[in-house]
C-alpha cells in the first residue's frame, strides 16, 4: 500500500499539463454605430448578458462605458461611472467581485461566480503628463439600459512604469498590470488586494516582476487578457497578438519564462488596443482605437494534454 501510494504521489507531482492552441481566420462580427464611440481602446466580452461587449473612450473622454450588441454594434447601454475620472482609460477586465472573493465566497476557475464586476483601468500616461495610476471597479448590470453606475471599490497604486495599457484578472480576482515600452519589453506586476478602498496608494512589488520575452518595433503591449479557466493568456502590440499556457496560475512566471506563441493568422489592424477572450474560450475578440471601429474575432482550438515528466 506504501509503495503504491508513493507512485501514485510520484506521478502526480511528474503531471503536468500542455496547452495546444490552434487560430482560426478573422471574422467580423459588427461594425459599431452611433457617434459616442471615438477612440475605444478596452474590451470586454459579458458572460451574462448574450453577445454583448463592453468598451470606452481613451483619456479625456467621459467616464463611460457602453455596451455593444455584437450582432448589429448598436449601443444598447450607456453606463456613467459615478465619481469616477478618465484621465486616461486604457483598458477593461471582467471577472469575478473583488468584494466577494474577499468577504467569504471562493473564487476560481472550478466555481461559477454569482455576478461579474468591470474593472476600469485608468493607467495610460495622458500623452506624457503622467499616468493617475488608478482602478475603478463596478458591478456589471443584471439588466441593461442608460443609468448611473455606483463604484464598488477602487484603488491606487505607484511602480517604476511610466505608462500602461494592460489590466488583467485571474478567475481568483488577482489582478495583473503590464507596462507599455518602447520595444515590446515591458514588466508585469501583481497589484495587492490589500490596496482596495485604502487610503494609502498601493506600491507594486517590483522584485516580484518579470519582463516580456518579445521584441517589437514599437510601444507594447497594448491589451491583454486572461482566460475563464485562467489557463491561457493573450496580449496585443501594434504588430502581433501573443498567446501564453499558463496551466499553473502564475501569470508572472509565464511571462519571464516564454517566448510567447504568435497568433499566425493575425490579420493586423492598426492600433489595436482591445482584446477579450470569448466566454467559452472558442475564441477571442478585438477593437482597434478611432471612430466607429468595427469588432472582430478569432476562432481558437485549445487542446489540454496531461504530460508525464
């Protein structure tokens, strides 16, 4: 029985698993109409409400999110932040309410959560004036229609970084911020759950970092998302979008270890600033900057493998 069971522990600590991903040719799912919709840069895809996609303005636009019908584009709700600013929005994650996983409730991939919050980061450095390094959180709406959304919770926080244009969050609601640099090689950082509803402004662990193994000709990334399950990664440059297998939970890790896969059927839009993955992972979404932009998407076939070694 001893010895069984130190085999059975052995192979357990020697699985692990494999991502194989494969990308399908760009489809077009809208082109957004209506005019208040000028310079969207964050993207996120519901996972309440069917077909529906949420976006904003760059900096100086009103503090606003609208929600897109992906089958026509037409805005079907215009939510006001309250008491909130954009100085410089500069991307959206969705995922589970940090007020939840905090207060009791379990958040992971494996539990479904009981609603879904946006989390609105404020972090591009306004044309070189600085960045407000700021997050808003709101919960998103049971129903949807024009009204006046209260915060949840937000935060501040100060790094070495100059300017950002990525927020992510993991099915366990830690969330992930990586910098834009001239050249591709940017760092990602963890911001501390302990810095929600603070007086204080929030450092970032910078020894806790690492560097993104990828070299372009321009200011990169901008945008990124984790998946549902937590295990797959994207990030989009001006170039090519980068797809990371994080099977372990550690964004971080993955970052300063892989040389990130490219998506090969990438048809390039310029300035591309949005991306989000599909609630069933079958694929993932893009919005470039500018007026009336359209919305497209790209089929993904994961395969998880279990590997003995």
């Amino acid at each position: 029985m001893d010895i069984l069971f130190h085999l059975s522990f052995l192979l357990s600590v020697l699985t692990h698993f494999v991502i194989g991903v494969h990308f399908g040719h760009r489809e077009t799912k809208c082109h957004i109409d209506g005019s208040a919709i000028v310079e969207a840069s964050g993207l996120a895809i519901s996972r309440v409400h069917l077909n529906v996609a949420y976006t904003h303005n760059d900096k100086g636009g009103s503090a606003e999110i609208f929600a897109v019908d992906l089958s026509n584009g037409k805005t079907v709700a215009t939510l006001n932040i309250k008491s909130a600013i954009n100085w410089d929005w500069e991307d959206l994650a969705y995922g589970p309410c940090i007020d939840d996983c905090t207060s009791g409730h379990v958040c992971s991939a494996a539990l479904e959560p009981s609603r879904f919050c946006l989390y609105i980061a404020d972090i591009g450095d306004h044309g070189g004036d600085g960045a407000a390094n700021h997050i808003y959180v709101i919960r998103e709406p049971a129903t949807l229609g024009n009204k006046d959304v209260d915060l949840v919770g937000q935060l501040k926080f100060t790094w070495t970084e100059q300017d950002a244009e990525t927020l992510m969050i993991s099915p366990d609601a830690r969330l992930f911020i990586v910098s834009k640099v001239n050249g591709g090689h940017a760092k990602i950082a963890q911001i501390p759950s302990s810095a929600w509803n603070s007086n204080n402004v929030a450092r970032l662990d910078m020894s806790h970092t690492a560097t993104l193994r990828i070299s372009t000709s321009s200011n990169d990334p901008q945008g990124g998302d984790i998946s549902p399950d937590g295990m797959s990664m994207l990030l989009v440059g001006e170039h090519d979008i980068y797809f990371y297998s994080v099977t372990d939970g550690d964004y971080i890790k993955a970052i300063r270890d892989q040389v990130p896969k490219k998506v090969d059927t990438y048809n390039r839009v310029p300035s591309t600033e949005g991306i989000a993955w599909a609630p069933n992972q079958r694929s993932f979404y893009i919005i470039p900057d500018g007026n009336h932009p359209s919305i497209y998407s790209y089929p993904v076939d994961l395969t998880v493998d279990e590997v003995f070694g």
